[in-house]
C-alpha cells in the first residue's frame, strides 16, 4: 500500500507545485493522474522517489516513511520502484542492451557499470526483459536508431532490471502518435495484471485512462480535485479538471 498524506512542494522560486495532497494506492492497482500540464503531476511521481524532494507531508510504502529514508535506505528502497520517463532519457550513442543494463545500477553500483561489469544473470535478464517488449532483436543496435516508441519500449525494460513492486511512468505516451501509444500502455497493463506491479501513470487522454487505468486521480493547481473510478468523469468531472472551456479529444 502506498499513502501519500498532506504532500507539499514548493520550489526555491516560490512556485507551489503541489498543496496538501492525499491519496491511497493498493498493490496492484493501474491508477492514471490526469489534469493540465502544470498541474503538478510530474512534480508527484518525483517526489514519490524522491528525485524531487518534498517540502512538507509524508509517503509511505508498506509502512515505510520514504519522506524520512535516509541516503542508503532510499537507495534500497529505489530498487523496487521503476520510473519511466517522457523524454525516454536513454543514452542515445550506447547500444539498447547498455541502456537495459543501467536499470541495474542500484544492485551493483556506478564504477561497476562504468566499466561494463555486469554478471551472466544481469545480462540474461536484460535480454529476457528486452524480449517482453518486443525489443530482443535490437540489442545491440544503438539507441538512437530506433523509432519513438521503440525507445519508449527500452525504458521499460530497464525500468524492468530493477525487478520493480512499482512503476512511476510520467507522461509515457505524449510524445508517441494513437497507436504508439496504445502499444506502450499494453506492455504497462500485461505487466500490471501479469506481474501484479503497481503502476502510476500520468495521461492528458480520457479514453486512454477508461481503457488501462483502474483507478484515476486528477489534480489541478497542484491540488486533487477528483479520486475514484474512470467512468465516474462526467462532463461537469471534466470540466472541473480542465477548464469550461476544454473539449474531450479522443486518441484512436
């Protein structure tokens, strides 16, 4: 069970980004974060493993305090949990397979993978992961070589290295075309329903989060303005999420 209590941040500009926001997560749900950009829900999938700290409020996973977890207690604690990101942040010049293995860096440290020491069982389980994903043939093949949603597609398998109990995946869609994307969120739900990984995913798209997602929450002005099912988004729901003046955009 994931608990997010009272989260606050407010960056060193002034700008508050997230205002006392609460939230409960079981294990195994797909819960998908909607609102506008600037809503603050890339700032919350960060604060969760604290690449952002927050400035006030508490997480908990499984008891455990994150907001408090010292240097080292993050890091172990950072092993469970996968962040896949909308830039894709792969090293583009570096072969898939490099990129796949870094997702093992919490397990056997930086200089180690400087130098490429990674175990037989590491780069098996990189393959085996790159296969889930359709990706096993493009190993070797430098990353910057690949189309969009192929990159997105090593993402996932490197966040899989970490053998994660939670995925954060921020806005993993946004920058791929209808059918990429709906590509990506079936890799996202199969190893939600099959591996019973708990997945937080951030989507501007309704019909993407009545279609994957169990559960959504949305936020505006960095507050939770909506917690429950997807078809519980009416059009007054809708309107209080993104404005009177939105319309529903549907992506085939």
């Amino acid at each position: 069970m994931l608990k997010v209590q009272h989260l606050v941040k407010i960056y060193p500009n002034g700008t508050q980004a997230l205002r006392d926001v609460s939230f409960e997560v079981a294990d195994g749900e797909f819960l998908a974060i909607i609102g506008l950009s600037g809503s603050g829900k890339s700032t919350l999938l960060r604060c969760i493993n604290r690449l952002i700290e927050p400035t006030a409020g508490k997480i908990l996973w499984d008891d455990v305090d994150i907001t408090a977890a010292s240097g080292a207690e993050m890091r172990r604690i950072r092993r469970q949990i996968g962040m896949i990101f909308q830039q894709f942040n792969l090293v583009k010049r570096s072969s898939v397979m490099t990129n796949v293995l870094s997702g093992r860096l919490g397990y056997v440290g930086t200089v180690a993978s400087l130098v490429g020491h990674f175990s037989r069982e590491d780069r098996a389980r990189a393959l085996a992961n790159l296969a889930q994903v359709g990706l096993e043939d493009k190993a070797y093949v430098r990353a910057d070589a690949l189309s969009g949603g192929q990159q997105q597609r090593v993402g996932i398998a490197r966040a899989l290295m970490q053998n994660p109990r939670l995925i954060l995946a921020d806005e993993p869609v946004a920058s791929l075309d209808p059918v990429l994307a709906h590509s990506i969120l079936k890799y996202l739900e199969q190893l939600n329903r099959e591996r019973g990984i708990t997945v937080l995913c951030s989507l501007h798209f309704l019909d993407l989060v009545h279609r994957y997602a169990t559960r959504a929450i949305a936020l505006k002005d960095g507050q939770v303005v909506f917690s429950g099912l997807p078809h519980e988004i009416d059009d007054a729901q809708f309107k209080a999420i993104y404005g009177q003046e939105a319309e529903r955009v549907s992506i085939v």
